[in-house]
C-alpha cells in the first residue's frame, strides 16, 4: 500500500525544489519534517506540505499508521513556464522564464 500527494504548478523552479527533495528522499515521514522544518529554503515548505497531505491520505484513505510510514518516491517534474519580458539597455526587450514544479510524494509502510 502506497500513499500519494502532488502539488502542481508550484511557482519555485524545479531546480530549486530538487534540493531539497533529495534531503528527504529514503527516510521516515517524521523525520522528513523535522529536517525540512529546519532547512532554509522556501521549497522546504511546499515539500513539507505535501508529505502532510500523503501522511493523512495514507491514515485516513488507507488505513496505514503514519508512524510506519516512509519516503519511498520523491520527484519534481517541471511544469509550464510563465514568459514575460522587461526592458533592458536601449528598451530592448528580454525574456525572464518565471517556472513552475510538480511535487510528488509517494510514502509506503514499512514492512515488519
């Protein structure tokens, strides 16, 4: 049994968010939140977010115990990217590429 949280169009740069998805990756729930509670980016919280959301679908949904449960997939895709422009020397236009993420967490119960 797996639980499964997604945060789409997040508007943090999926480099960014990878950084931090690789701290949490492997490890248990709880201490996943403890390490991001305590990391200093602002990814940290949107993953943090999304661990909350993948613990309760797996106690309520699911019937899991979220004490058992651990980081089993962590990943950030990348989502559409905002294009604006802004003058530069001359008003010469250019591009500033705002992205977006997709957080996914996949958390399972360990096994005995």
């Amino acid at each position: 049994m797996e639980a499964r949280a997604v945060a789409r169009y997040v508007r943090i740069s999926p480099r960014k968010v990878r950084q931090v998805v690789d701290i949490i990756r492997g490890k248990t729930a709880n201490e996943a939140l403890a390490l991001l509670k305590h990391t200093p980016k602002g990814a940290a919280e949107v993953v943090a977010k999304v661990i909350k959301s993948a613990m309760a679908n797996a106690e309520h949904n699911l019937d899991l115990n979220k004490d058992d449960l651990y980081v089993a997939v962590a990943y950030v895709d990348q989502g559409p990217t905002l294009k604006r422009w802004r003058a530069r020397m001359r008003g010469i236009p250019v591009r500033i590429r705002k992205r977006t993420s997709h957080v996914t967490v996949i958390l399972r119960e360990k096994e005995g």
